[in-house]
C-alpha cells in the first residue's frame, strides 16, 4: 500500500478540483462565521450565489491561465507557492471588481470589504496548508521503516539549501538532514528550513556527536571553496564522513537527487594543494599545429599527457605503446571525446630499433614526450635486466632517434626513487637522467639540435599500481589496509598536475635541464590509509603493517646532498644543479650496461649500475653486498 501511494501522482484535473473545493469551502466557512452561523442572514439567496459563482469562475479561471494545478504537491516548491499567491490575488481582484459592478447595475446587496478580505486570506492560507500537509506527509511515509543516515549539509547558500531540500523530498536517497554548517558569522546561529546553523569550530563536532551525526554532506560550490582550506582534513580527522553532489545543473529536472548524483570526496581532495596555473602562452605556442609523439602513451603518466595535449590543437599526435588493451581503450576514449582530433596509435616496444626508426621516419616529431618505463619498485628488484631493456634501452633507443631525425624537444618523464636511488627501479631512471642529460650537451656543443629536458616528481595518486587503488580495494573487501612501515612518507601530487607540470617544463626547458616539481609537503601512508577508511564510510577496517619492501625507503628525496636548485618563472617549478658527464664515458659505460643485461647476471648488472651511480646504495635488497 505504501509503495502504491508513493508511486502515484494525482491527475492535474483532480488538483484543479482541489483548490475549487477549497475555495469553496472558504467562502462558505467565512461567511457562516460572518453571519453568527447561518449561510443567507441579511443577504438574499441569490447575492449568496452570485458572489459564489463569481469568486468560483474568476479564481478557476486565474488558476487555469497561471497553472497551479500542474505540479507535483508533494514536491511543491517556494516557487510553486509564489505562483498560488499570485493567482489567486489575480482571481479575487477580478471578482472584486465584477461584484461591485453587479452591485451597483442590479442593486444587489452588498459585502463588506473586509468579508471580502477575510475570505482571501482563509483560502490563501488552506491552499497552502493542503500543499505543506501532502509533503510533510509524504516526507513522514518515506522516513518509515528506515533507519536514515543522519547528516549536515555544510553551506547555507543557494546549492546549500537545494541539496537539504532535496534530500528531504527524496524517496530514493536515505539521509536525514540534522544541521547545516556554516562559514558566514551572519547565519551561524539562525535556522534553516527549521534546522540550526553551526559554526566550523570544535562544537561543531562536540554536537554531531551528541546527535550521533557522522556524515556532512558537503554543498557543490562550497566544495570548491573548502577543498584547498584543509578543513575536510579536519572533517576526516574527527571521523566525519564527507560527501558531495554534482553541480545543481546536473541534478533532474534541476531540482531532484538521486545516489548517482551523490559523490565520495575522493582522497586527492583532501591534499591541501592550490590548483596550478599554467602558463597557456607558452604550452600553447610549443603544441599548436605541431607534430608530438607520446612512448608509454597508454600509462597512468602518458594517457594524462595525451588527454592534455589534445585541448592545445596539435598538427596530430603519435602514440606508442606496446600494451595493446590500453591502447585501444585510449583510442575510443579520444575518438569520443576529441573528435577532431588528429592522432595515430601505434602498438611498439620502445626497445625495438627497427619499428621505432619506421615510427620516426614516417611521423618527424616536433616535440617527444618520453613516458615509457617500469616503475614497480619490488617487481623490478626481481626482474633486473627487464628493468634495463625497457628503462635504459628504450630511452637510449628513443633519445638517439629523435636526435636523428631532428625532432626539437624531448621530455623525460623521470622519478624521485632516482635521487639517492635504494633500488633497480630508481637507478635505472637516473642512468636515463644522465644519458640525456650527457647527450644533450653533446648536441647542443654541435649545430643545437634536439633539446632534453627531464622532469623529475614523486607519485602519482591513482596511477596504475599506486597504494590509492590497492587500499581502495582492500577496504572493499573489508580490509585489512595494508601498510608497509608506520612511518613511511611519499611526495604526492595528481595525475593531472603532474601533467601540466611536464607540459609546462617542457615548453619552457631549453635543453639539458632537469626538472623538479614542488610537490607540497610529504604525506605518511598510514594516515592516508586512515583517511581513505574513513571517508569509505568503513568502521572497522584495520591497517596492518608488513614490513618495507624489498628496494624500498621510509621517505624519497628530489634531490641529493650535492645537488642544488634555481628557481624558474613557475613558482611550482625548479631546475636542479646536478652534476655533468661526459657523453662518450656515458654512452660506453650504458652500452656495457645494455650488454650486460643480455646475460641474465642480476649481480654483474646491478655492480655496473652501482660504478655508473655511485650514490646507488641497495636497501633491504639481495644486492646489498655489491
């Protein structure tokens, strides 16, 4: 029965039928009342009738040309009120008018003007109380036999207010609105739709956890505001589970929520980092109408860069991988998203010399993003010629073409792992710093041809592989969280700054340099794995601690003891001092390496690694002998 009345919605000409019931039932009480309990008393029957008739036709007529009867009653809106008001002002003044016209021409008696008023306002007042009873009543049905989650919507604006009336009229969604929070000393203290205002302060939380509220829901345009204040921090912090919507404009119909309108805050918003704001002159002159070719294009890193190089309208873009799937999944991606846009996929090895010279030949690139590498630390430690071939080979291989065929800038995608580098992974990366750092002086001595740049950064948050996705789905599957060292801290940033970043670096790198990216303050992983428990919503998810991994450090460095930066025009962006090498020692001690890696010897390999880094110290590593 419950779901059947729900379900319904009244005809519009039974809505009409309503408020003439109404209307009547106004004019008939009124004047009983008027007339010490009779209906005629000192008027005529037929004046009765007439001033009946005339308010009844005028009114129905007045509701007709202004639509009251067209909504849903128990999704009625302010608006909605606004517009009964209207009307039936509209419809008693034209009665008014007709009746004291019929008055005067028939020499009927007349009413009083305060009858008149007496009966307006005690219709006014039942439409809307017939309005108000169908959506408390509506609201009270719904709210049975749940339990509703208890929540504060934080912001009292225009969205604030939207969102907790929403959420009040929403059969599908199962909050209860407590409370709203509010930043402005003006409302902090008043009510809301009959619920109070509080302040962002510590009884904040002293009174959501005497009303047993654990959720704030938090309004679309105050989540751009909040979101760099490091309050939703705060909110996590105090076990408060945090939740968005989409903008108003994509709810239905503008004004009703569902659950695919309701949002998690995800852990990236909770890094207390400004957005970053490039320098659109420069990427733009660099990309636009310029041929780029993108190696590691259907990674975390490549597919990020490829996505943001399409909005600079490039001449077109080549992108290399050699992991099929991927590829074509970014492929359908950018066909529906860019359709303009001009692009070759290409399934390849970098480590392949001949097919990358074919890819060369036939494309010419002006610009070469480099983001081709494997990059998982423990995987690496067990598969160390792989992580030569690939890293070392592939940049060798990819760096001497591109100089070949005269492309202008190639961008290395570099790590933080390859400062002070603990494990294969990391060291490899910084033999691929100094071979393009060596060949770019070696190119740059001669007629300046290609320019190399590097970017060096920490992770990435939600990369492929990266501890954001893991403790996702842990807590998933209820846990436990697992952690490798309770002190543990990584540089974080996003995939998309990163990006821009590069992009940035790379229009205005002008060889040889190697970038390093301002990457905030280092975060400890097990407080980012308490937080993404809570923001889950989870309770009793465990983190545990397994112990460092092999080739892995409590922290990461940008840069090494000897090491220095200077600043550039970006305030995000420094270029470190490192030390230089000669190309001809670099290119022979790469290609021992390069040969070494054919023979499968981890020990041989990684003793080479180490007179080629000498700063390469292996940490809870099988090589820590060497």
């Amino acid at each position: 029965m419950k779901n059947y009345l729900l379900d319904r919605v009244l005809p519009r000409f039974v809505i009409l039928l309503i408020d003439i019931f109404i209307l009547i039932f106004s004019f008939f009480s009124v004047l009983v009342l008027y007339n010490g309990f009779s209906v005629v008393s000192n008027h005529s029957w037929k004046s009765v009738f007439l001033f009946g008739l005339v308010l009844v036709v005028f009114n129905t007529l007045s509701f007709m040309l202004f639509r009251t009867y067209r909504g849903v009653m128990r999704f009625s809106s302010f608006r909605d009120l606004l517009r009964l008001t209207l009307s039936l002002t509209i419809g008693y003044l034209f009665s008014f008018v007709v009746l004291h016209a019929l008055h005067r021409g028939q020499g009927l008696s007349s009413y009083p003007y305060l009858l008149f008023i007496a009966i307006f306002f005690v219709n006014l007042c039942l439409m809307i109380l017939s309005r108000v009873v169908v959506k408390e009543s509506y609201e009270y049905i719904i709210r049975q036999g749940r339990r509703a989650i208890k929540v504060f919507i934080y912001g009292t604006k225009s969205s604030g207010i939207s969102l907790a009336k929403a959420i009040k009229s929403s059969r599908e969604l199962n909050y209860k609105v407590e409370g709203f929070v509010s930043d402005d000393p003006m409302m902090i203290g008043k009510s809301l739709l009959g619920h109070p205002v509080h302040a962002f302060d510590e009884q904040l939380f002293r009174t959501m956890r005497t009303k047993e509220v654990q959720t704030i829901m938090v309004s679309p345009l105050k989540m751009e505001e909040v979101k760099y204040s490091g309050k939703l921090a705060s909110l996590v912090d105090n076990d408060i589970a945090i939740m968005t919507t989409l903008p108003v404009t994509e709810w239905r119909d503008g004004m009703s929520i569902g659950e695919e309108q309701i949002k998690e805050i995800q852990i990236e918003d909770l890094l207390p980092r400004l957005p970053i704001k490039l320098n659109m002159k420069n990427v733009v002159s660099s990309i636009e109408n310029k041929r780029i070719m993108v190696t590691g294009a259907a990674g975390s890193i490549g597919s990020e860069i490829v996505r943001q190089l399409a909005k600079f309208n490039p001449a077109t873009l080549v992108l290399i991988d050699q992991a099929e799937t991927p590829l074509h999944e970014l492929e359908l991606e950018l066909k529906s998203s860019f359709r303009e846009l001009r692009f070759k996929t290409r399934v390849v090895d970098v480590c392949n010399r001949e097919r990358m010279e074919w890819v060369f030949e036939k494309t010419k690139p002006h610009f070469l993003f480099h983001a081709a590498a494997y990059k998982h630390v423990p995987m690496m430690e067990n598969n160390v010629p792989e992580a030569i071939q690939n890293n070392v080979l592939g940049t060798k291989i990819t760096a001497d073409l591109a100089v070949k065929h005269g492309t202008g800038k190639f961008v290395m995608v570099s790590t933080d792992k390859a400062v002070n580098p603990t494990n294969i992974m990391g060291c490899s990366k910084r033999i691929c710093e100094i071979y393009v750092q060596s060949l770019s002086r070696q190119v740059s001595a001669g007629t300046g041809g290609t320019q190399f740049i590097t970017t060096r950064f920490g992770n990435v948050l939600g990369s492929n592989g990266s501890v954001i996705p893991l403790f996702k789905e842990q807590i998933r599957r209820g846990g436990p969280v697992t952690v490798t060292h309770p002190e543990i801290i990584r540089y974080f940033m996003t995939i998309p700054e990163a990006c821009q970043l590069v992009l940035e670096a790379g229009a205005m790198g002008e060889g040889g340099e190697i970038y390093i990216f301002d990457m905030g303050s280092p975060v400890k992983i097990s407080e980012l794995a308490k937080r993404m428990i809570i923001l889950s919503g989870a309770r009793h998810v465990k983190i545990e601690y397994t112990g460092l991994r092999q080739g892995e450090k409590l922290y990461e460095e940008l840069l090494n003891d000897m090491e220095h930066v200077q600043p550039t025009s970006h305030d995000k962006i420094m270029i470190a001092n490192v030390r230089e090498y000669d190309f001809d020692v670099v290119a022979k001690e790469v290609d021992e390496l390069i040969a070494l890696s054919l023979t499968a010897d981890d020990r041989r390999i990684v003793a080479k690694m180490k007179a080629i880094v000498p700063e390469f110290q292996s940490t809870n590593s099988l090589f820590e002998g060497i």
